[in-house]
C-alpha cells in the first residue's frame, strides 16, 4: 500500500519535470509599451550571444521598420516609399524592444489546418504545445512554413520628422501577398502581453517569404485547409 502512495507523487514530478524541460530561454529587451513617442534604442543586436542559431524580432531603429533573425540571419525590412519595401541583411542595427532565443534543434509537427485570423494561428500552436507538454506559461518561439493562399503583413514606418524615411501621417505600410511560400516566425507567451505581444494578443509573428525578399509584421491570414509544418523548439 505505501508503494501505491507514493505513485502520484512519483507522477507529478514526471509531469512537473516534462514540463521543466521546455528550453531554450526567450529573451527580451525594452518593451513595446514603453516606447513612448521617442523610440528609445535598447539593443544593438551585434551584442546578442550566440547568433548562430538566433532567433528574433523586434522594430528596426526608431520605428524605421521590422526585424528578424533566422537561424542567425538578421534581416531588416524598410518601406519608406509608397508602395515599395527593401529587405537587407545586417548585424549593425539597433531596436528599442527585441524578443530573442538561441534554438539549435526543432521538433517538427505535421499539421492540416485553415487559417483565417492570426488568433486561429494562436489557437493551433497553443493546442499542439500543449498536448506535447509545453508549458503554456514559459515563452517560446515557433515557425510555421508552408503556402499561403492570402495573407497581409506590414512595415513600420517612422513616426518622428528627424529619422530617415519619415512621411507625415504615415505610420507603416501594408502589403498583401497571394499563393505565396515562406515561413511565419512568431514568439508565443501568456505574460509578455505589452512587452513583446500586443495587449490583446499571445503571438508576435512576422512573415518571411521565401525567397527573403519580404519580410513584415503578419496582420490578417485566409488559408483553406492545407498541409504545413511547425516547429517548436526540440526540448531536452
């Protein structure tokens, strides 16, 4: 009979430490909410150890446009003219928030499913994390690749007269792509909310196409049912 005590003591801990296991570390500086209106930088990301296997995002410079790295590739997209965005690559830039982690090794997820909002992604990632024994109270990265049959992103643009590429009356522009191939890259947590998720959101995802040469901030999504793969951070 003791021994039979002490079997849900022996199963909480084996659920307690699956749960522990959940890594990498999601790092972020600054804060979307304490920006303010002067856009304070935070970060030069050629501080960041290690980049090789780097993963993050964040606003370029002063709102001057979008940033994320790709298994530690650093792309900055701007659109500072109507209608047209430039996408570079660059370890000598500098954000007032970025959200970070260091994953070497993915476990990669099959999934079949439609997306119609970006909260439908949300919902999709959490379900999964969580049948797997993610913690849904620790932050991680996620990527989602696949074709997308529509779906709309967008770049900051700057808000103050003095930094490059300021318009007035313009904040950021918004580009929509159909029957296009890439990769969502987003930051899933359930207290960062301001930080690095907006305050109605649980997921910071920027979209990267393919062929890298866009990248933006992922707005709306429409998808029929379709095959994709996800891939969460391999835990040890």
């Amino acid at each position: 009979m003791k021994n039979l005590n002490l079997l849900p003591i022996l199963f909480y801990i084996f659920v307690g430490c699956q749960l522990n296991a959940q890594m990498p570390k999601v790092h972020s500086i600054g804060s979307m909410k304490d920006m303010g209106s002067t856009y304070d930088l935070h970060v030069l990301l050629d501080t960041i150890s290690p980049k090789s296997h780097l993963y993050g995002m964040g606003p370029y410079d002063r709102m001057k446009g979008e940033i994320t790295v790709v298994d530690g590739k650093p792309y900055f997209a701007t659109a500072f003219e109507e209608g047209k965005y430039q996408v570079s690559t660059e370890w000598d830039i500098q954000s007032p928030f970025f959200v970070y982690a260091d994953v070497k090794e993915w476990k990669v997820f099959k999934i079949t499913s439609s997306f119609n909002c970006v909260k439908g992604i949300q919902d999709v990632v959490a379900s999964i994390a969580q049948a797997n024994g993610y913690d849904l109270q620790k932050p991680f990265p996620f990527i989602i690749k696949g074709a997308f049959d529509e779906l709309t992103a967008h770049i900051v643009t700057p808000r103050n007269p003095e930094v490059e590429g300021y318009r007035e009356g313009v904040k950021s522009q918004k580009f929509t792509f159909g029957d296009t191939q890439g990769e969502l890259v987003g930051f899933y947590s359930e207290n960062h909310q301001g930080v690095f998720t907006h305050a109605n959101s649980f997921v910071h995802i920027h979209f990267l196409k393919k062929d890298k040469t866009f990248m933006g901030h992922l707005d709306e999504i429409s998808t029929k049912s379709s095959s994709y793969k996800l891939y969460l951070p391999k835990r040890k």
